[in-house]
C-alpha cells in the first residue's frame, strides 16, 4: 500500500475515534484535558487577540432547547457589581381562555426599588413558544419599566403556563415572571371548573 493511503486511513480512523469519543465518552475533555467549550473560548479569544478566557463559572447555562451540553453556548453572563432591588407590579398574568394559534401579549410592569442602576442582562422564556422583550438600558434607582411577553397558543391546547425568567443585578440574580391560562383547541370545547 502506498505511504499516502495509509496516512489517509490513519487520519480516517482517528476522525472516527475522536467522533465516537465525542458522541459517547463525554466530549474531548478526558482526552486532551480540555472541554470543546475551553476550546472553542480559547480560539474566540485568539480570533480577537485577546490572551484571557472568560472562565466558565462565570457563565449561567440557559435553561430551553439550544445549549450545547459541555460548551455553555447561549449562556449568559452573571451580574457582576453592585446589586439592586425589582419589584413586579404583578409577576402573574392569567389570560383566561384564548383560542388556539391567536399570540396573547401582555406588558409586566416593574420598579427599580434599589439604590443602584437596575440592569436587566437577559429574559428568557421557558420554551420558544413565549419571547420576551426587555430594556437594554440602565433603569435608575425608583425608575420603572416593561417587560413586554408574547405567547404563541399555536400547537398548545388545553391548560398553559409559561415562566419567564428575568436576569438581572439582584439578589437572587433571576427572577420569574409567569404567564397562564387555557388554550381553546381547534376542535375542543374549554373545560369546565378551570
């Protein structure tokens, strides 16, 4: 056999390896010594030439379908610096009975009751169903502001309820914003009693 081929068959069985190593020992890390989470931060760090890594601890995972076990992929970044206080006028809304594939929307009102500039760093909602939308900006100390929330019913008959988590510089750093109701089917009558 000629020496290119097997070096093609070598590098073939080594792409193998590592892919079934991948797939089922639990990633790189207990090969190399080093997560494909370290790996891919190490290489965003060289891209931008910068010499430091974020260290992972620093980083909450996302709870929801996209996160990719070992890497903190849409992860979010933890507040760091002073804390503050939020207050909901009300965390819980109850939409009562909509009918299936209509988008309930509803604006959860809140107060910076803290001493320092409230910053919201994240909302997240607990399927790709419900999508928050936040302030970017500071709000100061006694400032108020809106998280706005859709609900998409499509595809979610029955009883819901849907959690929104806010992350922010508070102590607890997130907080929960819920969203419920009955969704009337297509094709099915509300329940009675709910």
């Amino acid at each position: 056999m000629e020496k290119s081929k097997q070096i093609q068959i070598g590098l073939l069985a080594l792409l193998a390896l590592l892919l079934i190593a991948n797939l089922f020992g639990g990633g790189f890390q207990n090969w190399f010594g080093q997560s494909e989470g370290d790996q891919i931060r190490q290489s965003a760090a060289s891209m931008t030439g910068s010499n430091t890594v974020a260290p992972t601890q620093d980083l909450v995972p996302t709870q929801g379908t996209g996160n990719i076990p070992g890497t903190n992929v849409n992860a979010t970044q933890a507040p760091t610096g002073p804390v503050t206080a939020i207050k909901y006028e009300d965390a819980t809304y109850d939409f009562g009975v909509a009918d299936e594939g209509t988008v309930v929307k509803h604006i959860y009102k809140f107060t910076n009751t803290g001493d320092e500039p409230l910053i919201i760093s994240n909302a997240r909602g607990s399927c790709g169903c419900t999508v928050p939308t936040w302030p970017k900006q500071p709000i100061p100390p006694g400032g108020k502001g809106e998280i706005n929330v859709e609900f998409n019913t499509k595809g979610k008959p029955g009883r819901q309820s849907k959690q929104v988590t806010v992350t922010a510089n508070t102590n607890p750093s997130d907080t929960h914003l819920e969203i419920h109701g009955e969704v009337r089917g297509k094709e099915q009558p509300v329940s009675k009693g709910h």
